[in-house]
C-alpha cells in the first residue's frame, strides 16, 4: 500500500483524510508542484519549492518550509521505494471554512503522495482553445490548484484526438498548454512566449531556455499556418520535451524534427547527469 506525507507524517493512503473544510478542497485555495523522481531519483527539486514558495507569496499564503518539505520527499521515495515515478506536493490555506474568505491567521496544510508513470510518447497532438488565458488575471504564472479551466479545456481537446490542450491570451499570442509550454522553431530560431504573455514558468521550460538559448517572445496565432514556423514542441515535468506532430489541422509529417529531437537529446542528458540542475 502507498504511503503519503501529511503535513510531516507519513501515513497509509488508504488511511489518510483531509477535513472537509480544507480550503483546497473547498476553493481551491492553494499552490502545488508535481516532480519526477527517474530510477529512484527526484530531478529538479530545488527549482520546484521555489517556484511552490513563489505561488505562495503570490496568493498571499504563508511560505512552506522548503526544507521539511525536502524531507518528506526523500522520506516517500525509501517507504514507496519508488522507480519512476510522480511526486505531487499539495499546499493549500489549511481548515479556513466552507466560504471563500480567509481567516486571520492560517494554518496551512502540505499534502505530498505519489503515483507510477509511464514514459511519455516523443509526440503528440495538439487542439488550439476556443477559451483565451487571461494574461492580465490575478492567478496568471501561479500554479494554483484551480484547475477547473484546465480540466474542462483538456477534456474538450481529448474529445478531438489530443493529448493537450494550448491556449492563446486575450491579445492572441500564444500562452501555454493546460500543463505544458509551448515552443516554434521559426525560420531556425527556437521561440516560446515571455512570462508577460501569462505563462507558467515551467521547470522544463528554464532548462531549456537556460540549455539552447531558445529566445522568449510574443508569438501571434498567425504564426501558427506560416511555412516557416516547421517544428513545434512541449515542454513539462512529466511530458519532458515532446514534439507536436499535429496542431488541430496542420501536420508536421517529420515530428520530432532535427531541433526538438537534439532538444529531446539534451534534455535526457541533463536528467542523467544533474539531479538538481
């Protein structure tokens, strides 16, 4: 049976509970991460809790003890003796009511468990929204656990053949996926939207920006249909780095092309060799 971490304990999941007027549950009223672990290791943990910390701040939330944290994760990958697998860490306001306001003093609550994943497919299909991020919202770059839009956009591109779903903003330029970013190879140059645009700046994205010198820019849907816009791929902790080979009805017939495979190359090196890049 699984073990999952509750605010320092570990605890049988079957057993664990959660009070009903936890604020995550109620609101989603929280931050969170989910981390790879490959072959018993976790990868780029140190990156994860600060960007946990930078959602917490940024929804007015108490700091989480990055180092507890640490901690508990080390703890579940010996008692799930984990291969490869997913970390998620859940960090929510703590019992706050069954409204939307707050109380003045919080107790927030961290909730770590784990999951078994299969590794992803070198490509995938993508379905362009019909619903914009709003670049300009209070909870945009946060990774908050209101993911209702998520959940239902996903759930609308999985019933047209894809994997993921990707969203343009209200100025139409491309945003992000529902769990992933977004990158074009244009004319040779490697391009993904800036942070303005109102994307989450996802771990992998870094890496990769920070690995290939891919260049942050707004990039209008237009670009979408022009011929020398001739790769395209994804970036997430779960996905890695994966290639578009269909975007609704454009085809790119050679998926993964040159860049995104040597990107794709790149990026399992570094998982191989930087457990916390």
């Amino acid at each position: 049976m699984a073990v999952v971490w509750i605010d320092g304990n570990l605890h049988e999941a079957d057993d664990a509970g959660i009070p009903v007027s936890d604020h995550g549950l109620v609101c989603g009223d929280g931050a969170f991460e989910t981390l790879v672990v490959v072959d018993g290791k976790p990868f780029a943990v140190t990156r994860h809790l600060h960007r946990l910390v930078r959602t917490a701040r940024g929804m007015g939330l108490p700091e989480p003890d990055i180092e507890i944290i640490r901690k508990g994760i080390d703890e579940l990958v010996v008692r799930n003796a984990l291969g490869t697998a997913k970390i998620r860490i859940t960090y929510t306001a703590g019992n706050a009511g069954l409204g939307s306001h707050r109380p003045p003093q919080l107790k927030p609550r961290t909730v770590m468990a784990t999951e078994p994943i299969a590794r992803e497919a070198t490509t995938t299909r993508l379905a362009l929204a019909p619903w914009p991020r709003n670049e300009r919202g209070v909870l945009a770059g946060l990774k908050t656990t209101s993911y209702a839009e998520n959940v239902i956009a996903l759930a609308w591109a999985s019933e047209r053949g894809a994997s993921e779903v990707l969203f343009a903003n209200t100025l139409g330029n491309l945003c992000e996926g529902s769990g992933s970013n977004i990158f074009i190879v244009h004319n040779g140059a490697i391009l993904t939207p800036p942070l303005s645009a109102g994307c989450l700046a996802g771990v992998t994205r870094d890496l990769v920006i920070e690995g290939v010198g891919a260049r942050e820019e707004d990039i209008p849907l237009t670009m979408l249909t022009d011929p020398l816009v001739t790769e395209m791929f994804v970036t997430s902790t779960l996905r890695m780095v994966q290639g578009v080979a269909i975007l609704d009805q454009r085809h790119f017939d050679d998926a993964p092309g040159p860049i995104t495979a040597k990107i794709q190359r790149y990026f399992a090196d570094l998982m191989a060799e930087q457990l916390d890049p």
